[in-house]
C-alpha cells in the first residue's frame, strides 16, 4: 500500500471541523476546488466516499466519522506538539491570551499581571475581541488562554474547559447635575449606557430593569466596556462599571456615584483547552487565588516594575 498524504487527511479533517468545503478553504487560504480535488484523492485512496450531500449541507459517511476520529486525535496532537514548542521566543515563554471586550481592562490587566514573573521571562501578548470569536481562536490553537465574563459550555467546545475566578457588584455613574430622584428609580431620569445585551451583563441588566419595574431609555449599547465609560465622562448618560472600581473612577473624573447593587455581579472566567494547563501561566492563574483582588484589596503583590510586557493591542478577526 502506498503512503497516506497526510495533507490530503488535514484537508478533509479541516473540512469535517469546519462544516462545509468554503469554510474549510478559507482557513487554508486555498480555493474550495482545490480542496474538494484533494478530498477525492484520499477518497480514492482509502477505497470509499468520505462525505456525502444531505440537502445543501455535507455530511460524513460511515467511513468518513471513522477517518475523521483518528485524524482529529492525530492533529490535535500535533497542534499540542508544537503549542509546547512555540511556548518559548527568543529565551521568553510565549502568552497569548484573549480578553473578552465587555471586561473591565483594569480588572483583566490585574489577573495577568499577578502571574507575570518579575524577570520578563513570559512575554505577554494580549489580544480583545468577543467572547465567541476568542472562542474560535482559542479552539484553532491561536491562543493561549481566554479572560471572559461567562464560562465555555464544554458539550459544545469539547476540549476547552474554565474556572470561576471572581465577582464583583455593580456600580453606576454619571456626570453632574444629578438625577433628583433615589436610586435605582433614578435610572428612568437619564438615558443609558450599558453593555451589549448579547454580553453577560448586557443579559444581566436587561432582567433586572424587569425584576424592578424600571423603564430606562438606553442611548446606545457597547460590547466595549472601555468606550462605554469614555462616552460616560464626555456626555450626561448613565454607565456601569464594577464597583470594585468606585474610587479610582471618582477620584480626579467629573463623575459621581448613583448607586451600587449586588444584585448585579460582573464575573471574570478563565477559559483555556485542557492540553495548556501545562502552560506555566495558565497553571499559576487557574491555581491562584484572587478573592483579595475581587474583595477589593489591591495588595502589592501586583509587581509591574520590571515586567517586560509585550502587550499588542490587536483586535483578533
């Protein structure tokens, strides 16, 4: 028999994993009919169809789920192979980790920057998008790690896995003059900015606007959260930031608090593939413990002289 060409297989495990030939394609930059003529070699050479058409949508045949198996185990080996390798650059251990837009940045850079050695010896690259793009990243082995504020179903993304690493309430803030009325009742008097209401806290709010009986008019919703306060402190909206952050958003801002609420809570996941736990920094985040952090203690123990940061400030596509 002659050799498998195991392009060939990547091709037609691409094509499994991603659902269509196109999409496959577009992920190896190739054109689909170069991809479809590879497939028919292997199909050739393994003496049976791979795929066949259910209305519009491919789909495996029984010979093809059994390829299909073994070729996943192989290349997720190898993915892992050479995740192992890349960890080190230039005498640096690589990270790469994805911040979900919706999270506070200041609470984000705190958790990475706990685990950072003081000697520079993990560069850290960081890279904002949302929270299911980041996902789809962190599936293709393009990073290290997710900060996020909602965990990873794993019936749905088998492989990855996430830890709880605190919470913290809500506050909510805005420029003089003031609302006349208490809070929360004061919410109706100014129009909002809030998350996304496909994020987590987006989610949140929008229940308990419901819960409380309020009709708040919203000026626009942010998946950013960072913009979503820039746009507090240059107009007369109404933002939520966590209030873990009270004081250093009222110190030195023209800004003043309305009210806070437990019943609100931002949550920060860690979400990272299982064969990464070997990685030194996602070992040490999911082995810390940050209930000082999320309590409100700052602590020294957050070092950043001397961390060699390497923070690339990318949106991932």
């Amino acid at each position: 028999m002659s050799h498998l060409n195991y392009n060939h297989l990547y091709y037609f495990w691409m094509t499994q994993k991603r659902g269509s030939v196109t999409r496959a394609a577009e992920a190896l930059f190739l054109t689909p009919q170069t991809v479809t003529g590879q497939i028919r070699l292997l199909e050739q050479r393994l003496g049976g169809r791979l795929f066949k058409r259910k209305g519009r949508q491919l789909e495996a045949t029984e010979l093809g789920q059994l390829i299909f198996q073994y070729a996943d185990k192989m290349f997720s080996l190898s993915y892992e192979m050479l995740d192992i390798i890349n960890y080190r650059k230039d005498n640096q251990i690589m990270f790469d980790v994805g911040i979900a837009d919706a999270l506070s940045k200041r609470l984000a850079s705190r958790v990475l920057l706990s685990v950072l050695p003081a000697d520079g010896d993990i560069h850290l690259r960081c890279f904002e998008s949302t929270h299911e793009m980041l996902l789809a990243q962190l599936s293709e082995h393009k990073l290290d790690m997710i900060l996020s504020d909602c965990p990873v179903d794993s019936s749905q993304h088998a492989g990855l896995l996430s830890k709880k690493l605190g919470e913290c309430g809500v506050s909510f803030f805005c420029k003089s003059p003031l609302p006349q009325a208490p809070f929360p009742a004061c919410l109706e008097e100014r129009k909002l900015l809030i998350p996304g209401r496909r994020t987590a806290m987006g989610r949140q709010l929008t229940r308990w606007f419901e819960e409380k009986g309020l009709h708040p008019k919203v000026m626009g919703e942010f998946d950013d959260a960072a913009l979503m306060k820039a746009f507090g402190f240059f107009n007369q909206g109404i933002f939520v930031a966590p209030s873990l952050y009270q004081d250093e958003l009222l110190e030195g801002e023209a800004v003043e608090l309305l009210g806070e609420t437990q019943e609100l809570k931002e949550e920060y996941y860690v979400i990272f593939a299982e064969r990464m736990i070997q990685h030194p920094a996602v070992k040490k985040i999911c082995e810390s413990d940050f209930s000082a952090l999320f309590g409100g203690q700052q602590g020294d123990s957050v070092a950043e002289d001397g961390v060699n940061l390497a923070m690339d400030a990318c949106l991932v596509d």
